[in-house]
C-alpha cells in the first residue's frame, strides 16, 4: 500500500516527466533562483505598509528561456505568498485570457484565486465572511464611499446593502456574486436600497465593462485586505503570447502590463502586487525586430485622442520595463545540478520502492535548462526501473524557441459596452 509521502512523490515526479510544473514538485525541489527570490520577499514584506497609504508596490517581472524554469518559479513564488497569508491568483495569458482585456484579466483572476484557509471560490468566500460589526469593516465602508476610492456609487451601495440587508439572504448572496465578477442589475441594487430607504442616496449609472473590470480590482483588493489578509499577489504566465496580437492589441497589453506592475501614475491598485514571466528574446524579437519600440506610442499617439495618448504613455511604460527591469532567470550551477540529482535520485527511489542507479549526467552547458536535465534524469530512471538490464539509448532534445508570428485568432476583446450592471 503506498503511503501519503510516495503518493507526494509520485505526482511530483509525473509533473516533472511532462515539464509541466505543480506544487508536488515545488514541495520537493523548492527552488535556485535567489535574486528573484529575494526581490519577491522584499517586495512582499510591503505590500500591506504600502496599501495602508494608498501605494501600490511595484511588480516584478522574470524573463527566461523556454524550459528555463519560469512556471516552476511562479509555483514556488505562489507557495511562499500563500504561507505568508496572501491571497493568490495564477494567470496564464491565453486565447481566452488576453492580456489587453482587463475584464478577462479580472475573471482569470477571481476564478484562480486561492486564499490561506479557505476552499471553493476565494474572492466569493471571503466576501461573505465580512463583517459588516468590525472596526476594519466600517472603514472599508468609508473608503467606498470616500471620493478618492475611484469607484463608481454603485460599489458603495451593495456594501450598504450588504451591512443593512443582513436577514436577507438572496440579497447578500447577489453582492457577493457581484464583487466575485458577476454581474447585478442596477434595478435589483436600487430595490435592495428602496427596502431601507435610500433610494435618492446614491447616484447609480452604469459602467463600461473595461472600466468596471479596473474598479473590480481596486475594490477586491481593499476587501482582502479587510478580511485580515496581507495582499493579493497576481503571477501572471505567458506574457511572450502578447508578440502574436496585432500591433494595436499589443500597444494594449503593454500599457495593461504597466499597469499591473504598479507602472502607471494615478491608476495604482493598493494591495495588489503581480509578477510576470517573459521569455528573454522578446525584447529582441518583438520590440527591436518588429520595430515595437519605435511603432507602438507613434501609432497610438496619431489617433490624436486623450485616451489614446494616456494609452501610449503607459504603453512606453510597459515596454521600458520589459527592456530594462526584468530579471533573468540563472542557468543551474553545478552545485544546483548535484543538489537536484541527489535529491531526485532520493524521491524516485522512495516513491517506488527501490534504489535508483547512478546515471551519466548530460554534457553541461551554458543553454541546457534545468527543465532539461530533470527529465532526462527521470526518464532514464524510469527505464532502468522498468527494463533492467536493457541497454539504454541516450535521448535527443529539440530546443523550442516561441514564435511571435501574429494570430488573430488570439484576440478576443470583450464588448466594450455598457453593460454588466
């Protein structure tokens, strides 16, 4: 019968055939990326001091090659913000998650939070966990309703309703929807505020999708912070699909990268902190070889428009960081290779009962992915385990490089339109 810890080993070591990494195999491997941890741990530690006046702490953003170990950072980074009770949202930019989208963002965002002793659905959970009796509640309250919290009266109103609605049950299950992402009709606030009376008090219009998705943001971020958390941290993966969009879409995703990363002046979310993982050629191949640099702000600034000179303002911004602020992810030293080998060569011998032999190592290299050599240690392992005695054919490695060849299959905007309330 297999124990608990071979069973951790066990799906530590599929993750690791597949390349695909999962928190079993953060569990057991940890991670050698000291910079980048110590910028994130640094960065961590004032996220809470910086909310409490009105700051955002600024992002990090990681580069590497394929295969380089950016995900399995992200796990790892995740593991840490969760131990240290943060919420935590996993987000892998795709055809249905486009970075320009802000909406699909937020929804990414919500449907993969994960919050420190809770299960299900974190952002709706801890919104019915409120209490609306608590000193920390009632300054939340005041903050909503304060004319610097940037959101629109409509956010104020559920959470009158959500304190004075108390013995309404479907009324309070409505809002906790509405601040998961769902949408609530306007008609169905100013009936919950007919009930107590308040219906001239508030000036209830309605919202822009992109808009509100901002504002969402800002109120579910404060909201994390009311329920005793230290913050909400976004780990955002697969930020090189941006290469692919057209040239207008990109110029969005960079000005929404800016921001996310704490980037753009009067547009900051308190509480919130993101990392992002980027390949280390897409400053070259994208904005060098497609002339980024010098296209993106000039296309957007010919519009002529206020909104889009804002947007190419945070667009520079976003791609200054990708050019200049990135951290690049190490190739494993020798000291990094004996200690994963050792210590694989401990866990595949425990998760299946037997002792693994000593396996020739890959030639090293200053390209070769630590990705790389796990699997080929694994692999060979497993073979040995399965064939004994067979003769064991060395396996040839592909490298795969991205390609920024553009898609438009991969843009898909929400409406923009009045909507959603």
């Amino acid at each position: 019968m297999q124990t608990d810890r071979q069973m951790l080993y066990r799906r530590a070591l599929e993750a690791l055939r597949n390349g695909v990494p999962n928190r079993h195999a953060v569990s057991v491997l940890g991670c050698q990326q000291p910079e980048a941890e110590e910028a994130f741990s640094e960065r961590l530690a004032s996220v809470r001091s910086a909310a409490q006046a009105g700051k955002q702490v600024a992002g990090l953003l990681i580069e590497g090659g394929f295969g380089a170990g950016k995900s399995h950072l992200l796990d790892y980074l995740e593991h840490v913000a969760g131990s240290k009770n943060f919420v935590t949202s996993r987000i892998a930019i795709s055809k249905e998650t486009p970075l320009f989208d802000p909406s699909k963002v937020l929804l990414a965002a919500i449907d993969g939070a994960a919050a420190p002793g809770l299960k299900g659905e974190a952002i709706r959970e801890i919104a019915l966990r409120l209490q609306p009796g608590a000193p920390e509640y009632r300054e939340f309250f005041d903050w909503a309703h304060g004319p610097s919290s940037g959101l629109s009266q409509i956010f104020a109103a559920t959470i009158l309703l959500h304190d004075k609605l108390n013995n309404d049950p479907e009324m309070v299950d409505d809002i906790a929807n509405f601040w998961s992402g769902e949408r609530l009709a306007v008609s169905r606030i100013r009936q919950g505020l007919k009930q107590i009376n308040c219906s001239e008090v508030y000036s209830l219009k309605p919202v822009k999708i992109k808009e509100l998705a901002v504002q969402r943001f800002l109120f579910a971020s404060r909201m994390i912070l009311t329920a005793g958390y230290a913050g909400w941290i976004l780990l955002i993966d697969e930020v090189e699909l941006v290469g692919r969009y057209s040239l207008l879409q990109r110029g969005r995703s960079y000005a929404e990268l800016a921001r996310w990363m704490g980037k753009v002046k009067n547009s900051t979310i308190p509480g919130l902190m993101a990392v992002a993982a980027i390949t280390d050629d897409f400053g070259l191949a994208v904005l060098q070889e497609k002339s980024d640099r010098d296209t993106v702000g000039a296309r957007l600034r010919a519009k002529g428009t206020d909104e889009y000179l804002n947007l190419a303002a945070r667009a520079d911004a976003g791609m200054r960081l990708i050019e200049r602020d990135a951290i690049t992810l190490q190739p494993p030293s020798d000291l990094v290779l004996g200690h994963a080998y050792g210590r694989l060569k401990e866990i595949h011998g425990e998760a299946y009962g037997w002792d693994p032999p000593e396996i020739p190592w890959a030639a090293p290299s200053v390209t070769r992915q630590m990705r790389s050599y796990v699997r080929r240690w694994v692999n060979e392992w497993d073979l040995r385990r399965l064939y004994p005695g067979a003769e064991i054919c060395t396996s040839e490695e592909l490298e795969i490089r991205p390609t920024y060849e553009q898609d438009e299959s991969l843009e898909q905007p929400s409406e923009d339109a009045e909507g959603g309330l």
